[in-house]
C-alpha cells in the first residue's frame, strides 16, 4: 500500500482492449500512488473483465465521461491509432496530464501540434513505448553501452510473426490512419534504434503487402544510416522460422539474440507483476551468444538477459507528474519515431534514400 502522505494520482483509462487489459490496467493498479478510478469500454465481454479485475473503477461508454471529469488527473488514450490525436487533444485541452498508446499520431504534424499544446497547458505527455524495458533490448542497450563489441558497424533487429491469414475482429487490420505494420510492430524498432543511436543521416525502405488479402502494409525493412554504423529493421507476418531478433556486430565481436521478451505472453495468461516471482525474467534458453574480445579476452558464450520490466513506464510517468524525476519517453521522441515512419513509406514508393531531416 502507498503511505497515506504519498500524492494520488487518478487515472481514467480509453479503451479496454488488448492495450488497456495487457499493457495499462495492470501497471496502473500495482505502481504506487495511481489510483484507475475510471475506463471507457462498449464491449460487453471486456466491460465485464474490467468490473471483475477492477471493482473500484466506474465504467463508462463515453470518452467524455473520463476527459471532462475534473477529479481525473491523467488520461490514457489507449484505443485505435486513428483516434490518437483527437482523443489526446481533448485531454490535454481539459487540463489532463496525457498518456499515448504508441504509434503516437498518424503524422509527425499531429505528434507536434500535441507537444506544443502539452507544453501550453504545463501538463506531462508521453506515449507508451514500453518495449525500452523488454529484457532483451536492456541487454543489448548495455552491450553497446559498455562497448563489448568495440567500434558497432551493423545492427539488425526483427520483430516478426506467422500470420497467413488475416485476423478477425481487429482494426490493426483494417485501412485507417496509422494502420499497418510499421506504425504498429515498426514502432517500438524504430524507438529501440532512436534511443540507442539517436536520429539517423539517412533512410532507405521497402514495404508492401505479402497476404492478398491484407488491406494494409504486413511488410517493411528500412536501413537507417549514420556515420560508420548500418542499422536495419524489419518486420513481416510470414515469418514461419525467425531469424535473430537482434544482430549486432563490431570490430571486436557479435552478439546474437533470439526469442521474445517474456512479459507479453505472462500478461496475456492474466499473470500480474505484484503476484509473479522473477517477473520479466527470461529463461537460459533464450539469453543471447557473445563471441568478443573484451580487455585482452575471447570470450565466447550465453550472455544472461537483463530483467524486463514494463512497470518501470508507469514508474516513470508518476515521477514526472508530482516532479521527482525527468520524462523517459519524451513526445519529442515519439514524435520522431512517426517521422521515421513518414519517410519509410515516403522512400518505399518513391524508390529512392531520403534524408532524415
């Protein structure tokens, strides 16, 4: 429990799908000081989810209901892409402090009118790039941190599914604003990349769509170049035998990493971060392979993957809000991962490396 003296926080949640069930609702009801005493949801299933997870919370059908609540001092917007940016728009205009479900925006336009407009109004907005606390992109932030591969001259990360066919009763496959595959899976490579190497020279891309039936890009691979380094990304849903998830190499070694962090999946079989041992934990079978040379020694051999924690976000977001530490996930920065965007499918149709300012 919170001590009585600790300054609550009362959070209205947009939207209880896969969002607010798997990544918001559980962080906001264990983090310390935030109190979820609202969520907007139509579908009767996930109405009764949240009754059953969350008794304390009203349930509301209406957007508005949260947004013009004056109790409510945080809104998160967690519904499709397209309504990103009317919805936190509202919130940040009705003196709310704004949490976005990645992608951002739609545009880098939009993500820029909300930065301004948050800085009017003195009030914090980020936008959920959780995957900064996947264990395996800690682990391969402190590798290139340290310098365990000496000078890095190339960086390839995938994130990749098998899905023939479309999946049912989803907008994530459906043509609107910010849909596809880029805005959703290519949004936390292109977060990883930013946060690791800051703002690429250049960019060159292909994207298209693979299933004939896909209404939307189910395929992207962009090279982002900087000075010495090569740094590609890629994404697709036909994807039967994964390659790496992540490849690294430098003048003194590589480093390999295969599986996918272990938290979406202890989510998705209702397991909570308070109530897990060894949460964000990965198993030996996953951890990556080191082959370098390091202060005068080879080494070969499994590195141990840091622990991932998504908690650490909505940590983050609390300390920002009552002033006690700096935003991580900076809109400036969302905002930049959509101009990656923007210009991936810019040079994808004009065939050509654009520069990235």
């Amino acid at each position: 429990m919170a001590p009585e003296t600790q300054e609550k926080i009362r959070v209205g949640l947009i939207g209880f799908g896969m969002a607010g069930q798997i990544f918001h609702a559980p962080f906001l009801h264990v983090v310390e000081g935030f109190d979820l005493v609202k969520i907007r949801e139509t579908r009767e299933p996930n109405i009764q989810l949240a009754q059953s997870r969350y008794p304390q919370a009203q349930i509301t059908s209406q957007a508005d209901d949260i947004i013009q609540d004056e109790a409510i001092d945080l809104v998160v917007v967690a519904t499709p892409n397209s309504s990103h940016y009317d919805l936190a728009k509202k919130a940040l205009l009705a003196g709310k402090h704004v949490v976005v479900e990645k992608p951002f925006t739609a545009t880098s336009a939009e993500a820029e009118e909300l930065i301004q407009l948050a800085k009017e109004q003195q009030k914090v907005l980020t936008v959920y790039h959780n995957r900064r606390w996947d264990s395996d992109f800690k682990t391969v932030q402190k590798v290139v941190q340290q310098g365990l591969l000496g000078n890095l001259v190339e960086y390839k990360a995938h994130f990749d599914r098998f899905r023939p066919n479309l999946k049912g009763n989803t907008w994530k496959e459906e043509a609107a604003p910010g849909s596809g595959i880029v805005f959703d899976l290519g949004s936390h490579l292109i977060d990883q990349a930013l946060v690791l190497f800051g703002t690429p020279q250049e960019i060159s891309a292909d994207v298209r769509i693979q299933r004939p039936s896909s209404p939307v890009i189910d395929k992207f691979e962009a090279t982002l170049f900087y000075d010495s380094l090569k740094v590609t990304l890629s994404a697709g849903v036909l994807v039967r035998e994964p390659s790496p998830r992540y490849t690294l190499h430098g003048d003194k070694g590589s480093f390999l990493k295969y599986g996918l962090d272990v938290q979406e999946k202890a989510l998705n079989d209702g397991l909570l971060p308070h109530t897990t041992p060894n949460w964000g934990v990965e198993p030996e079978s996953i951890w990556g392979h080191l082959n370098t040379e390091h202060q005068g020694l080879h080494f070969i051999g499994k590195l141990e993957s840091e622990a991932g924690h998504y908690r650490s976000f909505y940590d983050n977001v609390y300390g920002a809000i009552t002033g006690q530490t700096e935003l991580a996930v900076k809109p400036e920065q969302a905002r930049d991962v959509i101009k990656v965007v923007e210009l991936i499918m810019q040079s994808s149709q004009e065939k050509r490396t654009l520069p990235f300012a």
